[in-house]
C-alpha cells in the first residue's frame, strides 16, 4: 500500500510539473515567436551547409548530386597532402597570420601607449578618429590606395624614398616576392592598429590613478610608470586577446592576397582560401576545395577550442 | 646651488622633449593613416590628364569634376551606386532589428530555451562551412542572381547578438517587470521599452552592419557573376583594380567600361580615384559622429565575445 501511495504521489508531482512547465512554454509563446524565424534563418546558413562537407569524400559532380556522386573515402585529402601548392598555400597563410599577430599586436599596443601619454584630451581624440579612417575602409579600396602609394610611376613611396637618397630608381614593389609578406603585414596594421588600439586604450584608463601616484612618491619617471603600471595594468587584455587571436590563425585575410598578389608574387601570396576559390569556382573541381576548406575549418574550430578553454581558465584565475 | 638649479632643468626639460617626440609621432601618424585618401580627393578632382604628369600630393593642380562627371554618367556606376545603397540600408534596418530581437529574447532570465539557444548561435561564430558548400546552399535555393542573396546570408550576426543581450543585461530589470506588470506582452516590451533604451548600441552595431553591407564585395563576385543589375560598387572597384593590377596603370579603363563614354580626356588613374571616393566616402561622413558609441561596443564584444 505504502509503495504505491508514493509512486501515485510521485506521479503527481510530475503533472503538475508537467503542467508548469506546459504554463511557462505558454506565458513564453511571444519569446518563441519572436525567435523561431532567426533560429531557422540561422539553421539553413550556417548549419545546413556543413552537409556538404559530404564532398568531401565524394567525387562530386553537381548534375548528380550528393546521392548519386561516387564516394572515394580520403582520396581527396590523401591527394591534398600531396599537392606541393597545397603546402606551399598553407605556409603562406600561417606566415602571413603569424606576421599579421606580431605586427598588429605590438604596433596596437605601442600606439595606445604613447596615445595614452598624451594630455591635450582634443589632439587626443582627433588623433584617434584619424587612426580608424582606415578600418572604415573596404579592402577593395585599401588594395588600390596601396597600390597607389607602392606605384612605380609617381608611388609616394618611391617618391619619398628617392627624395631622400635612400634608391635611386624606383622600386617594383609589388612584383617583387620578397616583399609581399610585408606590405600584407604593414598594410594591416595600418589598416587595423587605431582600432585594435580601443581595447587597450580603454584598458589604460581603467587603471588605478592611485598607483601612478606613489610611483610618483617613490621617484619613479615616466618610463618607470608605463613599464611598472601601464603595461601590467594591460597585461590580461593583452594575454586574453593574444590567445584568442591564436584561435584565428588559419585566417590569414583573403582580400589583400587575391587583389594584390597577382603574376610574379603568386608564390606566396596565394593563401588557403585562394586555393579554395581557384579549385571550387574557377576550375570546378568541387570535392578538393571542399576538402581544403574543410581541413581549414577543422584546424580552425580545434585551435579556437583549445584557446577558449585556456582563456576560460586564466579568466577564472584573474578573478581570484 | 648649481646642482639644484640642474635638477630644476632636467625636471623641466624631459617632459618637453618627450612630449615635442611623441606629439611629432601622432602627428606622423595622423599623416601616414589620412594622407593615401587625402591624396586620392586630390587626384579625383584633377584634370586626368594633369594627372599623368604625376606630382600630385595635397591639392588638385587642375581642378576638374570631369572624373565624377564620368562616373555618374556611366549606367553601370549608377546601378552599381543604387544597388549599394539599396544593400546598405535594407540590411542594417533588418540586421538591427533581428539581432536586438534575439538579444532580447536571449537576456530574458525566464526563457526556457536560453542556454540552447545561445549556445545554438554562439556556436555560428566558430564553425564555417567554407566557400563550396555554401555556394552549393545558395545555388539549391535559387538565389544566385538574386537581391536577397545580399541580405539574408549575413542577417544575423551571432556577435552582434552577444554586444546587444550584454547590454540589454546591464539594465535594470525593473523596466521590464514594470512592463510586464502593466500587461505589455514580450514583443511590445520590446518595440516599445527596449528598442528606445537600447539606442547607443543599436547605433553601434547599425554602424558595424552598415559598414560590412557597404563594403562587400566578394558575394556580387560568386553569386551575381556577370549580372550587371546587380553589380555594387565595391566590385565595380575591384574590377578597376583587378585591370591595373594585371596590366599597369597604363591600360585603358575601357577594356572595364566597354560601354563607357570613354573619352581621351578620363584615364584609368583618375577614375579609380573618383569610384574611390565615391565609394568610401557614405561610411566616412557618418563614422566620426558615431565614435562614442561604437567604442563602448569594442569593449562589451571585447569582454563578451
């Protein structure tokens, strides 16, 4: 008997709970329909086409689609990692996102300090809004302003260098491989480094004016300040930002490669994204760029896993 | 005495020094960021033949609207002008609007769905399909060739998303259990209540859809391949880079612009120059006036994000 009073009890407590639960999907109808759409929106962009990795392992044909393409198992990635471009592809891409880092970090951090010395509150902010012109930018129009600047023919730079005596002709930059790495790292930083700088900018003024204070105190100068203050003061934006900029390193921008990187500099300007787009929409070979974009966003999802869980972690710590 | 007196002088001059340095450094910065589009105003509004003589730095030498002229007579510029906006405007007003309403539904603490659905679209942030499958999910539902492929796409941004539940969550929640006291169902809470109280950061990420509406290119280029109804004017410019990068500034703009009044008086140079500026200068105007607001957005995505 007393067994089953519980069990009738307990079966009460679940419809009722059942029915509360049935209450708040009720009172929450609006909340559903005000978010059902995006969710289905959201559903066929960015969820559905990871069936197509399917291609990946098929040899695809699009007039016969996913059902009736032949399966070829790791064929394609077997050949990937045989194809010299293909490395040489990848390469490119990691040096020039390394490059992009290092640049943008130091160049971003090195700005917002010197930014953060100066005392007229107008020239600050007037400097400022000029250094995010260029993030406003497209890259369509930053490729032709580079261009411009970097011309043989009456190129500011060229101009500039020859007028000081540094060349005495000018310099074909953009059709020299050497340089290329280079003008993508420096154009992004131009491109980037006002903005990049906000974060930290913000940082600086959240530190405590108390410990500029008795640095003073204690004799310390200007650069005993930013090197004992300022930069530890910044120093969990930096790391924070640092590890989740690692998490991006297979991108290494598309743009400025594919506009820029044209005929002698093809060699290393080609990043894995170009590989992408010059076997899957010029030449039709479908499987293997998938198969390349894939192993992209692989590497791609692990790295920000492993960044994440890390950031997660010294979050935690910073908070104790 | 003399010692002292020193001291005073040092005290007095590292300061100067410093500051003469680091303001000479802005100022080269300030330069070195403004000048390459300074310098293009100028060549857009020389004559293009002046312009060949080279030697153009801060001002037009020969002023001349001729290049504009050419611009905004040329058909393809103009639709491509339309299509840009048009682009521009329908997706920062739809953009704004379903991000602000995900982020709304997301911050409510009651929603029963909450942890799913935020995980649902954080997890869009990390995972992309790449470039051939999702060409294949646009040419399956038939929008190549098709305005919407400009708008629905990229809707809905799972960052923008996060900057908006971020700031919605910092409000109190009184304003909408005072709301919900009343009797206001979630959706008039929403257009009602939030959607005026959110306004500085709906104006940053209105800014941030509005620039990356504006300055796509890549989408007219894979899905609109050859439609000239619906060119933008960031490709238009990328194929006047594409021709000079490939054969030097010297080729002729009208290999571009077969349909082009081409006349001996415009060059390839001065044109670009004029699409340029038109095509830059729509974000240019409106960012600096919006400053304030999208530098607290860097700092909620920074921290959220």
């Amino acid at each position: 008997m007393a067994v089953n009073d519980i069990a009738l009890q307990k079966k009460a407590i679940k419809l009722v709970e059942r029915k509360k639960l049935f209450n708040r999907y009720k009172s929450q109808k609006s909340l559903f329909f005000m978010i059902i759409p995006c969710m289905i929106i959201t559903f066929i962009f960015s969820y559905w086409p990871l069936t197509g990795w399917i291609m990946a392992f098929q040899n695809f044909r699009p007039n016969k689609g996913y059902f009736k393409s032949t399966f070829v198992g790791f064929d394609q990635f077997k050949f990937l990692f045989q194809d010299r471009i293909f490395w040489q592809d990848f390469r490119n891409t990691l040096v020039m996102s390394v490059l992009n880092l290092v640049f943008g970090f130091v160049f971003a951090i090195g700005f917002a300090l010197l930014l953060n010395e100066i005392r007229s509150l107008n020239f600050k902010r007037i400097t400022q809004t000029a250094s995010y012109l260029p993030h406003f930018l497209s890259w369509v129009i930053v490729c032709s302003l580079i261009s411009n600047i970097l011309s043989t023919y009456d190129g500011t730079l060229n101009n500039l260098l020859m007028w000081l005596g540094v060349i005495e002709k000018p310099i074909l930059w953009l059709g020299e491989p050497n340089y290329f790495w280079w003008i993508v790292a420096f154009s992004n930083v131009w491109k980037e480094v006002g903005w990049n700088s906000i974060i930290y900018i913000a940082a600086m003024s959240a530190i405590d004016p108390q410990l500029y204070e008795s640095c003073e105190i204690d004799g310390g100068n200007r650069y005993h300040k930013i090197w004992h203050i300022t930069l530890p003061g910044i120093r969990p934006t930096i790391i924070v930002l640092l590890i989740m900029n690692i998490g991006w390193i297979m991108n290494a921008g598309f743009e400025i490669q594919y506009l820029l990187g044209r005929g002698l500099v093809m060699d290393v300007s080609e990043t894995i994204d170009i590989f992408v787009l010059k076997y899957g929409i010029t030449l039709g070979n479908y499987s293997l760029a998938t198969a390349s974009g894939m192993l992209k966003s692989v590497i791609s999802i692990v790295l920000i896993a492993i960044t994440n869980y890390i950031s997660g972690r010294m979050d935690e710590e910073s908070v104790f | 005495m003399t010692q002292i007196a020193l001291k005073k002088n040092k005290i007095k001059l590292e300061p100067i020094i410093f500051y003469s340095i680091n303001t000479t450094i802005m100022m080269l910065v300030m330069i070195v960021m403004i000048y390459p589009f300074w310098n293009t105003i100028a060549v857009s509004f020389n004559n293009s033949q002046d312009t060949l003589r080279g030697g153009i730095t801060f001002w037009p030498r020969d002023f001349s609207l001729f290049n504009y002229e050419t611009v905004f007579k040329n058909q393809l510029l103009v639709i491509a002008s339309i299509n840009s906006v048009l682009r521009t405007v329908i997706s920062t007003v739809l953009g704004v609007f379903t991000s602000a309403m995900v982020g709304y539904v997301l911050s409510r603490p009651e929603f029963v769905w909450r942890k799913f659905v935020t995980r649902f679209f954080l997890l869009t942030m990390y995972v992309s399909a790449g470039l051939i499958p999702q060409y294949f999910l646009i040419r399956n539902l038939h929008m190549i060739g098709n305005f919407s492929v400009y708008i629905l796409p990229g809707l809905i941004s799972a960052f923008n998303i996060i900057v908006i539940r971020a700031y919605m969550q910092t409000l109190p929640s009184s304003l909408v259990e005072a709301a919900q006291i009343d009797g206001a169902g979630h959706f008039r809470i929403f257009m009602q209540i939030m959607l005026p109280v959110c306004k500085p950061v709906l104006a940053t990420i209105a800014l941030w859809c509005a620039v990356g509406a504006w300055n796509s290119w890549f989408d007219t280029f894979i899905y609109c391949f050859g439609k000239d109804n619906l060119t933008t004017l960031q490709y238009e410019m990328m194929k006047l880079i594409s021709a000079s990068m490939s054969s030097g500034t010297n080729k002729s703009a009208d290999a571009v612009y077969g349909n082009m009044i081409v006349t001996d008086s415009v060059t390839p140079v001065s044109i670009r120059a004029a699409v340029t500026i038109v095509a830059s200068v729509p974000i240019l105007v409106v960012y600096p006036f919006l400053q304030k607001y999208f530098v607290n957005g860097v700092m909620i995505g920074a921290v959220k994000g």
